[in-house]
C-alpha cells in the first residue's frame, strides 16, 4: 500500500465536473482578478464561518503582515510569537519593522503556551499572534484576558484551524481579527496560493482591503500606499466550490484522528496529541511524539507510508533569528519536542483500512 502524506487527487476527483465547470467559468468571463468569484467567495465564506468581514488576499503569509501593518504595528513594536509554527507567524512580524518575541509552546497541546505570556511582556508588546497549530485551538479565555488588561491586539493565526472551535466559538473570532491561509494541502486549500482576514470591525476590513488593494478602494483614488495582495477568480472559484463540503471534510479529519488514536493507543513508544477540554481540534495536522523518530520515519516510508514534520527547527533557533542569539535552553519544550514529533498521513480521504495498515506498520516498527 501507498499512502500519502497529503492526497489532493483523491478529493479533486470526488467534484471534478463542480471545479472543472467553476474554472473554465472563470476563463470563459475572463474573470481572472476581482470580480464575482472573489465577491462570492468573501460573502460565501463570512456566512459559512459567521463573521462580519471577509477580506480576500493572495496568501496566509499577506494577510497576517497586512493585520500588523493596519494595527499601526511598527519599528520599536514588539510582537508575541511561538516558537513552533511556519515561519509565517515570525517573518511578518519583522516586515512591519517591529520585533518578533517568541514563547514556547505548551507541553501537552503543542500551541503556545499561555503561561509564559506575562514574562515576555514588557512596554514596547502591542500585539500577541495566537497561533492555532495542527488545529488545535490555543488556551483563548486567558489569552484573550490578557490582551484585555494589558490593552494588546489579539491576532489570531487560523491558517491550520479552519472552522476549530474555543468553547464553542470558532477560531479566528476572539480578537481584532483572524488571518486564514487556503494554500493546497490546508484545510480548505485552493489549487494556488490564496488567503484572507476575518474581522467583525467593519473600519479594520475596509483599511486592510483598502491596503491589499494599493491603498485604494475606488479605481485611481489611492488614499495611502498599500500593496497589491489579491485572491485571483480561479482560486476564488475553487473555493466557493469546496466550501459547501468543507464541515463534512471536517468532520471525516476528526473520525480519521479517533481512529488513530483508537488503533495507536497500545504502543508505548508513542504519544498521541490530546484535545484541549472544551474544544474543536479540526487536525490539519496528527502529530504524535515518537521514540527513534528518524527510525520511524525511514521505516514507515520504506512500507509506502509517507510522513512529516512540522517543525523540524523551532523558529528561534533557524539562521534567520541567529541575531537574536537565542539558545536551545530558551525554548525548552519546542527545542526537544522538533526531534520526537512526527505528523502522519491526515486528510478526510485516509480510510481505516489505511489508518489499521499505518498502525501495524508503527507497531512492527517497536517490534523488531
Ligand atoms: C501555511 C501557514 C501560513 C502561511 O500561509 P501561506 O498561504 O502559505 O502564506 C501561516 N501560518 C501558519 C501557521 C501556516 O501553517
């Protein structure tokens, strides 16, 4: 059997005539930027997720820098990070000109870890990134507590934790606003890069449309410098077909994880990823903790199973921060966890009978 680590073929051919249609709609009205799929797709996607504001751009990347940038976050700001996420949740930090302060995540739920919050205040903090990593929703009462009485921006990095959910309130909605990425292989992922910001502050909205859009809403009316930051007709069309599907596609993410843990949960080499109480885990990502990962990981691929890691450097400790000259000691957890962690396959795709055959391969694995 081969598995692999992402199937997009598999999900693409289960609404082929849908997409197919929906782009060469796109083609034949020439409707390539702006224009009714966008609109669509924002209107679409703020109905689907219950939001005031949809704010189309090209990337996840784009909409957390152009979220910074419209909050007045500037050089002399310092923003709160984790140390594991993508590079996204530290890179647009810096681009707005003020400095990315990073926290370690929490031992149990890989996201940051709220209790480190506090010390890792100090006058210049304006903002704190929460980034929802594999899904998983972070620790929002006490973060969001926190921002409130030290007067912070509360950004939410949604781009794992499409439709995740906090004591019933979905991710995205706790704070000024919330960036989405539908790269490929997210959640909801176009066939291209895409992104958008969530917000129920109308002014927030039209600012940073207004700034994605070279700083004008009405053709050659530029009121500021802004930057061009688009979502393109073809992935606003793929999009608007997938989103009727994607809480079904949702749902099957979290059956596949209680099959994981219902046929991994024997092995004592392993540890599977808990759900925080009270929550939705959507698992872009199931990441569990692996004695001889490297082992593992050569071992599953030899049998066909394809696997990842995210990530295997946490943020502080890559070239890019080495001006910031943090030691592994800093960031403890993120810094031991980035050679036992391990994502396997996880898409609403993955049968059982894939999910028992990567079982029995992990448990042959220990075996030997
Ligand atoms: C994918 C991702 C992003 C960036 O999204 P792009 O659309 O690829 O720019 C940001 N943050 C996190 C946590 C991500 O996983």
């Amino acid at each position: 059997m081969y598995i692999p680590f992402v199937d997009l073929k598999t999900q693409y051919h289960s609404i082929k005539d849908e997409i197919d249609k929906a782009i060469t709609s796109v083609i034949s009205e020439t409707a390539f930027i702006g224009g009714k799929y966008v609109e669509d797709f924002e209107n679409n996607f703020k109905e689907v997720y219950g939001v005031r504001n949809c704010v189309s751009v090209a990337n996840g990347t784009d909409s957390l820098y152009i979220i910074m940038k419209m909050l007045g976050i500037k050089q002399g700001d310092e923003v709160i990070t984790v140390a594991n996420s993508w590079i996204s949740s530290s890179e647009t930090i810096s681009l707005t000109g003020a400095s990315p302060v990073f926290v370690d995540i929490d031992p149990n739920y890989y996201s940051l870890n709220e209790n480190l919050l506090r010390n890792a205040i100090t006058k210049k903090t304006k903002a704190i990134i929460a980034v929802h990593l594999h899904g998983q929703v972070c620790e929002m009462s006490k973060i969001n507590e926190l921002c409130k009485e030290l007067n912070l921006f509360l950004i939410e990095d949604c781009a794992q934790s499409h439709f995740s959910e906090y004591h019933g309130q979905r991710a995205g909605t706790f704070g000024i606003a919330g960036s989405f990425s539908f790269y490929p292989g997210k959640n909801l992922g176009a066939y291209g890069d895409a992104g958008c910001i969530i917000t129920n502050d109308d002014e927030f909205a039209e600012k940073c449309r207004m700034f994605a859009r070279h700083g004008a809403l009405k053709k050659h009316r530029h009121e500021i410098e802004g930057i061009n930051s688009r979502m393109d007709g073809i992935q606003a069309a793929v999009l608007n077909v997938k989103l009727p599907y994607i809480l079904n596609w949702t749902k099957q993410r979290i059956k596949n994880a209680s099959l994981y843990d219902k046929y991994l949960k024997d092995i004592p080499e392993i540890i599977l990823p808990p759900v925080r109480p009270n929550s939705k885990h959507t698992f872009h990502l199931y990441v569990i903790r692996a004695q001889n990962r490297d082992r593992l990981l050569d071992y599953l691929k030899s049998e066909g199973i394809e696997t990842a890691i995210h990530y295997p450097t946490a943020l502080p400790n890559l070239p890019a921060y080495k001006y910031l000259d943090k030691q592994d000691g800093d960031f403890p957890i993120s810094t031991s966890y980035q050679s036992t962690i391990l994502s396997l396959p996880m898409y609403p795709e993955l049968t059982e009978e894939m999910i028992i055959f990567i079982a029995k391969t992990i448990k042959s694995f220990y075996k030997d």
